[in-house]
C-alpha cells in the first residue's frame, strides 16, 4: 500500500466503502447493514451500487487500486462497461487465492490478469 501511495494512486477498499456508507445511515448503508446482521451476503446489485457511488465521484483518469470489488463476473462486466463509458482501461486484475474461476477466465482472456506468484515476485 505505501508503494501506492508513493505512486498517487488512490487505494480503495470495498470494506471501507461498506463501513463508510453504513456510517452515513443511508437507505443503502441501512440496506447493507441489515444484511451483515443476518449473515447474508450482499447482493451483485447492493455492491454495485455502492461502487458505484466512489466510481463516478472520482476525478476521470485518477489512478486507483481496488481491494474486494469485482469479486464476481456480473460485478466485473458491469465494471468494464463503466471504464468503457469515461474511456479509461484496467491496467491488470490480480487474482487472489479463491478468486472464482469465471472472474479469473475473465480477466486473463482480457490479459489482464496477474497471478499471485507474479505479484508476490514483483
């Protein structure tokens, strides 16, 4: 993470958007917090819209790095499809131990994906 930040690349963490939103007591942190109480995991939809939320409040073309998001296909499709719209590109996708198989098919057809070994060497 201080390699980021020496590079002004923002660090983003989908745990934090969660504890930031759940602290605004918004609708959708309200929604979230309801579903770690009861164990649930949050929805494609629930997560999207709180990435959402970060991605198109950010400056276009600010450098970042996200931590937990897209951790499904669906989240990932839809993620591609907002760079496309401001025109920006992923620079790679690391792929952390249990990645589910079709996010990492994903991101290696695009190649884009970098594996554990290759970041834990670099």
């Amino acid at each position: 993470m201080n390699q980021l930040r020496s590079l002004n690349i923002e660090h983003v963490s989908l745990a934090e958007l969660i504890q930031q939103e759940i602290s605004r007591g918004s609708p959708l942190g309200q929604t979230i917090e309801r579903a770690i109480r009861q164990e649930s995991l949050l929805s494609d939809e629930t997560i999207l819209a709180l990435v959402r939320r970060w991605f198109w409040a950010r400056k276009p073309d600010a450098g970042f790095a996200l931590a937990g998001f897209p951790a499904t296909l669906l989240q990932a499709k839809v993620f591609d499809e907002w760079l496309e719209a401001r025109d920006e590109n992923l620079h790679g996708a690391f792929a952390a131990s249990g990645s589910t198989e079709p996010l990492v098919d994903h991101y290696r057809t695009l190649g884009l994906l970098i594996e554990d070994e290759a970041f834990l060497a670099a």
